[in-house]
C-alpha cells in the first residue's frame, strides 16, 4: 500500500519519536541499522522528513535527528505519508487505470473510495505518539 520509502519513513519517525522522548538524538547510521533499511536510502528519507517539518535535523557533534517534545503528539501519520508518498494513495485507482472517477469508474472504484477513505481518517487521525508508546509498551514493534 505504502511505498518502501514511506514504509521506512514510518518506522524512522516512531524511532526518532521513542528516542526525542527520551531526550535522545540519533543518528542516521542507527536510524538506518534500526529500520533495516540502507544508509544512503534513509538519508534521502529523512531530509524528506526534515524538508516537510515532521522531524529536525540538528548539525554537530551532538546532533542527529529528533521531533520536539512536545510535538511528538501532533504529529500525524498522514504529515508522514504525504511527505514520502503525497496524497496519490488517496486519488489513485485501484486497479492502476490513469481515468477512473466518479463519471468513468474502474468495477472496484466504489468498494475501494470507501477503503481509501478509511485509510485517510486513519492516517490522519493517528499520531506519532499513539504509535511510541505502542512500541515502548510492547504492545507492537518496528521489527522481527
């Protein structure tokens, strides 16, 4: 559903939100070893993050990555998703077909306008925080 980058995103945020508070910066080598996801891969994504103001990149020797305290509860899983992936997880169709819409619907397109609308009350209601305290409670992971 989500591209590998906005996958990586994801997870790269809920790390970085665990650790922000914490108090803790990290660095994009341990973003990296912690996602599993290459290190030149995860940069590209983080100035993503950074670009579209879901994380702060802070410069020097005690600097990495982190999301401020008290932001970590406004932050919304749909900031993520729209700055990796936009909002074509919204509008695309179904079935891949570049012309479906209301006026020239693909045989999914009514089934899935309620799936995507679903998705987007998802994303938008869900936060960084909801997400962290999840992982720090054990209740979920980041990974296997």
């Amino acid at each position: 559903m989500f591209s590998k980058a906005c996958e990586y995103g994801i997870k790269a945020s809920i790390f970085i939100a665990i650790n922000s508070a914490e108090g803790k910066r990290v660095s994009p080598k341990a973003i990296a070893k912690e996602i599993a996801s290459p290190e030149a891969f995860t940069a590209k994504i983080l100035q993503a993050l950074v670009k579209n103001g879901v994380i702060n990149s802070v410069k020097g020797a005690h600097g990495g990555f982190e999301i401020n305290k008290n932001e970590i509860a406004t932050v919304k899983l749909s900031q993520i998703v729209n700055a990796i992936d936009g909002d074509k997880i919204y509008s695309n169709c179904g079935l891949g077909l570049h012309t479906c819409d209301e006026i020239h619907p693909c045989p999914v397109h009514h089934k899935f306008k309620i799936v995507k609308d679903e998705l987007r009350d998802m994303l938008e209601n869900t936060t960084l925080e909801e997400l962290a305290q999840n992982i720090k409670s054990g209740a979920s992971f980041l990974k296997m």
